[in-house]
C-alpha cells in the first residue's frame, strides 16, 4: 500500500464522493479511481459500495478506515518532527477557532503571527468547539482554539488562555429588564435565545435551572454569538452571554445565582509532534495570558 492510494481512499471516505474528493486532491476523477482501484486489487476486497450517486463504505472498508488515519497521520508527524529539526518555520499550519474567538480575541495574535513568519501557510477554517475538537482528535487540524470542555479526552492537551464571565441578559424592552427580582425562576417563563444543546453555555443553563427544579423555555438556538447578541438586544429573548459582548442595547440580571466562567483556550493531539509554526503560536498565545 502506497499513501497515495491511502490518501485518495481517507478522502473519498470523508466526502462521500469521487468528484469531490477530486477536487480537495487537485487530481481527475479517473485518477481518484485508479488510485482506489490499485488499493482494492492490493488488498483483495472492495472499499465502497457504489449504488446510483452514493458512495458507501463496505465492511472493510469501514474496518480500514481508522487504520489509513493512523497511518497517515504517522507519516505526518515524521515528515514534521524531521522537518522541525532544520529549524525553519514555514509550511501549511492547519488551525481551526470558533467564531467568537476569531471575532474577539485572536485578530491581534494572529497579526503578530503572520507578521513575524511569512513563511506559514496558515490553513485557517472557523468551526463550532465541538466540531474543532472532532478535527484535532481524527489528526486534521494541528491546533484548535476553543471553549474547552469540562472533560477531555485523555488524548487531548489544552490550555486555558483566556476566560469569559458570562452574564443572563435581557434587552432593554424586555419585561424583565426592569425587574426588581429577575431570578432564575422568572427566566424560565420567558424563551431564551442560546447556542446548541451541545455547547458549554446551553448545558450551564440548563444545570443551573435543573437545580432549582426548572425548566428551560428555548425560544430560537444559532451558535453565532453576534448573532444572539442582536437577537436579545430586540427583546426576543434572553440568554447568556460573555461580559465582554454586553454593550448598552443589553441589561445585565442579577439572577442571584453561581457565576459562570467559561475557559477559552488551545487543544492539540498528545501523540502528535508540533510543527515549528504552531510551536511560535503556542508561545505567543502564552504571552496573552
């Protein structure tokens, strides 16, 4: 077997698709095919499944399928650690943040960054925590800035660089924003405007009115941060946000109840070995805290 054909075979896998995984391998469909072709004979079984437009993986392909990731990823971090050892900083530096990061806190490091190594090819993809996470644990993405989970799991390393305050929040017409009172209680009778069940902020929420034995009213749901903020600041709900997004279209509740911080920070695979460039990002996010 051949990276090439393992390649081709990982990439067909994840897309679902000959042509699309043509396109991301700036090779013709008949090559995707050739290369996927020459993998089967060597192995003598077939990999997918093609039934009209849809490409399926068979048993064995999905049995190989962790196995080409290892693989890949190994040679990877070979080519890298070898890499590292002339000291240059450059190449592609595959590195994913959530929105609100992005918008907030890392516009000033990454202009250093790109200042200081012009050599880099800084692969910048903007992506939900969870889905980061996902991307650094299957070995796509060197590094990942998000809001970090309570548990990791064990092959993950992070970091808290930054942390967030968050704050119940209503809009100025809102009818609690001029409550005396505005506990946890009489948030639960009024919709809330929050990301996805999955996210940090929507599970505090929920924690904390489980508690007091309430419910969650969940008017509208967008992981857009920015997005929220608008929607609130209209009076359509009320959510949770950081202290850092509340401007005066926004009025804070003193809901009485346990603040929530949230830990905002990098995530790397334990087993992988850092490229030069993520290692001087590293570094300067480390001066941020």
């Amino acid at each position: 077997m051949d990276t090439a054909g393992l390649h081709a075979f990982v990439t067909v896998a994840d897309t679902g698709s000959f042509s699309h995984a043509a396109q991301l391998l700036f090779l013709t469909q008949s090559a995707v095919s050739k290369r996927i072709a020459l993998l089967e004979t060597q192995l003598s079984c077939r990999l997918f499944d093609r039934i009209g437009r849809q490409v399926m993986l068979t048993e064995a392909g999905l049995a190989l399928l962790p196995k080409a990731r290892e693989i890949l990823a190994s040679m990877e971090d070979a080519e890298r650690m070898i890499g590292n050892l002339s000291g240059h900083i450059g190449g592609r530096l595959a590195l994913a943040t959530s929105h609100h990061i992005s918008l907030h806190r890392l516009p000033p490091i990454l202009k250093t960054f790109v200042e200081r190594f012009p050599a880099v090819e800084l692969d910048l993809q903007f992506a939900a925590s969870e889905v980061a996470y996902e991307g650094v644990l299957r070995g796509e993405l060197e590094l990942a800035l998000i809001t970090l989970a309570p548990e990791q799991d064990a092959r993950i390393c992070s970091r808290t660089v930054w942390t967030d305050r968050l704050q119940y929040v209503v809009g100025r017409n809102h009818p609690l924003a001029t409550s005396t009172e505005p506990d946890l209680s009489a948030l639960s009778r009024y919709p809330a405007i929050l990301p996805g069940p999955d996210t940090f902020t929507h599970q505090r929420v929920r924690q904390q009115l489980a508690r007091q034995g309430l419910e969650l009213t969940l008017g509208m749901s967008t992981d857009y941060l920015d997005t929220i903020r608008m929607m609130v600041s209209i009076g359509l709900g009320w959510s949770l946000l950081p202290e850092t997004m509340i401007d005066d279209q926004l009025v804070t509740l003193n809901t009485g109840s346990e603040p929530i911080d949230r830990p905002l920070g990098y995530i790397h695979h334990r087993d992988r070995t850092l490229s030069n460039a993520a290692g001087e990002l590293l570094t300067l996010l480390a001066t941020d805290i």
